[in-house]
C-alpha cells in the first residue's frame, strides 16, 4: 500500500501538447456511449427500485469514520448566514426551511442537485461557531436521512449527486456527526456506507464526463473514509482513472471543452487528494498525473487577470477561485498554450494573452449550453479584458438570492449564438446549427490548424468547414501577436470551397469589447480608439469591410448581464470570396 510521500506530479509535461506546425481537429464522438451502453444503463437504473438491488446494498453497518479530511476551499459566510436565518439561496432562487427540506419540489434542477449534494455545508459553516451551525446541518441532514436514506430515488441516489455527497459529508463531519443520538450516527454512517455500495455499481452506468469522474471520486472517498473497505483501493481507484480517461482528452482538455468543468474537475479532485491526505496516504501516481494535465489545460484557458476566458456557456470565474482550486490541487505547472482536441490556442507575449477556440463545438456537453464558438477568441491587456465573448451563466455566484433574476430564455440561447463571440458570421447564421432542444446540429465537424512561434511572435492560422456545406464558403482566420505583445494583425477570409457553388452574401466581424472599455470613431470611418478605463489605450485598424460600433451585453463572473459595446466590420462577399485585414495596436 502507497504511504504518504513527495507525488510525482510532473509527469510528461508536453503529453497530449501537439508539435509545431499543421494539425486537423475533428470532430470526436469516440467517448460518446454506444446505443448497447445506453440501453443497459437505463436497465441498471431501472433495476434500482427492485427489492433485488435493495438486498445488495446491504452491508456491516460502519462505527466510525477511519479519518474527517480538511476541505481545502473556503465557504460563503453570506450564503451561511442566510441559511442559518431560514433561507437557502442558490443564484435567482431560495427556499425557505420553515417547512422540511426533503422532499425537494418546486424549484430548478440545479437547485434540485445543489440541496442533495449538500454543497451548502461548505457556506453554513463559515458562517458561525460550530456548536450552533452543527444543530442547522444536523436537522436538514436528519430530514434528508427521514425521506431519502431508505427510498432509493433518482434525483436523491443519481451517482454524480452521491460522489458529491460523500465527499462533503466527510469534510463536515464534524457538523452532521457531532449528534450524541446514537440512531442518527448508525443511520447516517449506513446511509454512507449503502451510498458507496450503490456507487460500486452504478458510477460506470453514468455517460462519459465529468458527473461519472465525481461519481467515482467519491466512491474512492467512501473506499478511504470507511472501515474494512481499504481491500477494494486499488479496484476502485482503476476505475476513478477509467473515468478520468473517458473524461479528458490526452492533453488534458475535458471532453465538453467548457472551462468552467474543467475547473469544477481540478476543485472536486483536490477535495478527494484531501481524503487521500487524512489516511496518510497518496493516490495512484497516474490518477495525479491525469490532474496535472487538467491543471495545464486549466490555466491555459485564464487570460491576464487570472480568470477563466468565457467560451461554452461558462462565465468569467475570477482569479481567487481559479487560483483556490490550483492551490488545493498541489500541482504547480505552465499553462497550456498548445491544446489538441480540448481546442484553445494561448498566445502570450508582454502584457497581451489571447485565447482562441480552435475546435468543433462538443460532441458530449451541458445540455443548452453548447456554443457555436469556433474561431473565436478573448484578449486581455494586463489584468484589463478587452475583447471578450458574451459568455454564459455556467458558474456564476450561487449567493444572490433575490438581488437578480435568471436570464430569460431568448437571452440564453442568443449567448450560444455565433454572433455573441468575437468571430465572423455569415449570412446572420450560426457556424454550428444550435437546436431548440439544446443539441447542437451540422456545422463545424473540422479545424485545420498551423501554428508557429518565432522571434518576432507567434503566429496562428486556423481555419473552419462550418459553412461550407450550407453556404460554399471555408472560413480561414489569421492571428499574428508581435513579442512584445503590443501589436495583433489579423486577416479574416472567406474561401470558395465544397460541392456548394458560393454566391454574394453578406458577412459581419464581431469583436465585443468589455464594459471598461470606452469607443471612439477615427475621422477617416477605417478606425477606432479603444481605451481602458484607467487603463492603456489601443488603436484599431481594418480594410475590406465598413467599420461599425453596436451595443452588446457581457456575462459577469456573478451572471449579471452588462451593456458593452461591440466593434463590427461587414460587407459582401463575392462568389470568389474576400480578405478583411485588421489591427490592434497598443498606443500606450
């Protein structure tokens, strides 16, 4: 058995990183489950409900747990002091505990997993002495065990949900076991016991993503937190790598290429290397090499202000967060600047970062939060954002309680749109075809990609089929950023290209700007000045298109919508197709 001692957490830095010069990024729907998988996991969750399945859940009922880990983030003591005045609030929507908790009805999915995940535990207890938060936590935990420790249900009993329990039951221990009521302990201790069992047998049902990477990762924490479970270690943990595996790319990127889970896998991971830590133990060395390359892939979606880029539904998660969970992780690495399939390019030099979409939208993503985002990009000066995409509501703050209201339907779906990333749009239609049911249709199914680094630069070329078929058109986008990172050319093209003969049709390139920055027309029409508030001033340039200047919203980290503006260049395009040349050019 592993002892505690220094982790190999290095590993092959450049594994999974593609090698200068062309690449093909296709469409990948090798981790999708087969129609054979599908139909058995929907059998295996059916057959939970079956006094059969009861009868294996059942076990020695455990004393004790073997250790009571540290969690390694912070709770919201805004969020915990709500709680503790009779009040759960989880973004636009609270529930009030006059009444039991459990049963959970009338309120979001989200939500739904938020109360059963008992993720809250983390916000009640910053949010007091322990003597008086442990009485709060023990009463929900109590009405939960009353409703759900025995009825198996599928919201309270989906594998992801109980991962996340198991992992938040142990770090809080001391606030749902502290009960001198020896039949609560034995029920709880049994319930978590029974929940492990259930996850040994369902966390390989779940699809490939990051639910069935939690689902496994607390089934490993019941292995380490239980007496008499050490023996199944090492099975267990085969099966947690399996799912990491099916979860990430080789370069380390998660299979929904949002970066908002990617974040969510790096913080669930060192809550688990905690649990590992309170045994004295560490994990299997290619599990925390796997977490590297999601450290890697992690920071090379951060721009210059340390937080996430918006791309995939997600919004722009600050750098306290972001810096939190690589902290906890134990990883220290570079970012990745050259992805594969997880898709997004990092160029920096001096001050300047872009980050750039260079992949087809995913195949396995959150459902309705799939974006059209191909050739997009975000840019930052410093720790200043200037152009941004309009992001999503994927993470925003769950303490708002009242103080805002969700994002209207029409709202969401447009913030998948094409037009609300910083890219061209042809013919005022979406690269990726976004469906009503949340799906995404044809489009993008390959990136080309060639990419060097020299002395004067780097420079990305890449280019994307997602109107070829529709439209004949192939649309090619060059970015060139100067070393010392205070000039980016680019040269947007539309290419005559597939079965489809091309025609005249009208093209627009977006460029959304964040809500610091202030717009000021050039005289000559071609130009604009764009400065940062307290910030530096950049210069921009174009040709072959009319320059324009449009409203536009921005998603901030909280999930608040804010007026911004937007800079636009259109025009036709013939039939042979056209070149727009632009420039950013920082004035100091």
């Amino acid at each position: 058995m592993r002892e505690k001692g220094d982790p190999d957490l290095n590993g092959d830095e450049n594994s999974g990183e593609p090698k200068p010069g062309k690449w093909l990024i296709r469409v990948n729907s090798d981790k999708q489950p087969s129609l054979t998988e599908r139909i058995v996991n929907r059998l295996s969750r059916l057959s939970w409900h079956t006094p059969f399945y009861a009868l294996r859940l059942r076990g020695r009922p455990p004393l004790r747990l073997m250790a009571v880990p540290r969690d390694p983030f912070s709770g919201n003591a805004e969020a915990g002091n709500a709680i503790r005045h009779g009040e759960i609030r989880f973004f636009h929507e609270k529930i009030k505990l006059d009444h039991p908790l459990f049963p959970v009805t009338g309120i979001s999915p989200e939500f739904t997993d938020y109360l059963h995940s008992f993720i809250w535990l983390r916000d009640l207890a910053a949010a007091g002495n322990r003597q008086e938060v442990a009485k709060i936590a023990e009463k929900l935990t109590r009405n939960w065990l009353e409703v759900h420790a025995d009825e198996i249900d599928d919201k309270a009993w989906q594998p992801d949900i109980w991962g996340r329990r198991i992992l938040f039951w142990g770090a809080y221990a001391p606030l749902i076991l502290s009960s001198t009521d020896l039949v609560y302990r034995s029920k709880l201790l049994n319930s978590l016991a029974r929940g492990g069992r259930h996850l040994s047998r369902s966390a390989d049902k779940m699809p490939n993503g990051l639910n069935r990477a939690i689902a496994w990762m607390g089934l490993v924490a019941a292995t380490l937190l239980l007496p008499d479970e050490k023996t199944f270690l090492q099975r267990h943990e085969q099966g947690l790598l399996k799912a990491l595996n099916r979860c990430l790319f080789e370069d380390g990127g998660i299979i929904s290429r949002t970066p908002y889970d990617q974040l969510e896998l790096v913080e669930y991971s060192a809550m688990l290397l905690a649990v590992y830590h309170s045994r004295d133990m560490q994990p299997n060395t290619m599990i925390t090499r796997m977490m590297a390359r999601a450290v890697r892939a992690l920071l090379g979606v951060t721009l210059g202000d340390g937080g996430l880029a918006s791309f995939q539904g997600g919004v722009p998660v600050d750098k306290k967060r972001v810096d939190a969970a690589i902290y906890a992780a134990g990883i220290r690495s570079r970012p990745l600047s050259r992805a594969g399939e997880w898709g997004y390019q990092r160029l920096s030099h001096g001050q300047t970062t872009l980050v750039i979409d260079t992949a087809p939208p995913p195949v396995i993503h959150r459902a309705g939060l799939a974006s059209a985002s191909t050739l997009a990009f975000e840019m930052s000066d410093g720790a200043d954002r200037l152009i941004v995409n309009c992001g999503g509501v994927l993470g925003s703050d769950l303490d708002q309680g009242d103080t805002s209201e969700a994002l209207p339907p029409e709202l969401s779906q447009l913030l998948r749109a094409t037009a609300a990333h910083s890219t061209l749009v042809l013919k005022d239609s979406n690269s990726t075809a976004l469906m009503e049911d949340g799906s995404l249709g044809r489009g993008v199914s390959e990136v080309e990609l060639d990419r060097h680094e020299g002395q004067n630069g780097s420079l990305l070329e890449a280019s994307h089929d997602g109107y070829m078929r529709r439209f004949g058109f192939i649309h090619r986008r060059k970015l060139a950023l100067s070393a010392n990172g205070w000039e980016l050319r680019g040269e947007d093209i539309l290419l005559p290209a597939g079965r489809r003969r091309a025609s005249e049709m009208p093209f627009i390139l977006r460029f959304h700007l964040a809500p610091w920055v202030e717009v000021t027309n050039t005289a000559d029409g071609m130009g604009a000045l764009l400065r940062i508030e307290r910030g530096a001033l950049w210069q921009f340039r174009c040709r072959g298109g009319k320059l324009g200047c449009e409203p536009s919203i921005w998603i901030d980290p909280t999930g608040w919508p804010r007026l911004t503006n937007q800079i636009t260049i259109s025009g036709l395009t013939p039939a042979g197709g056209c070149n727009i040349d632009w420039v950013l050019k920082r004035a100091g």
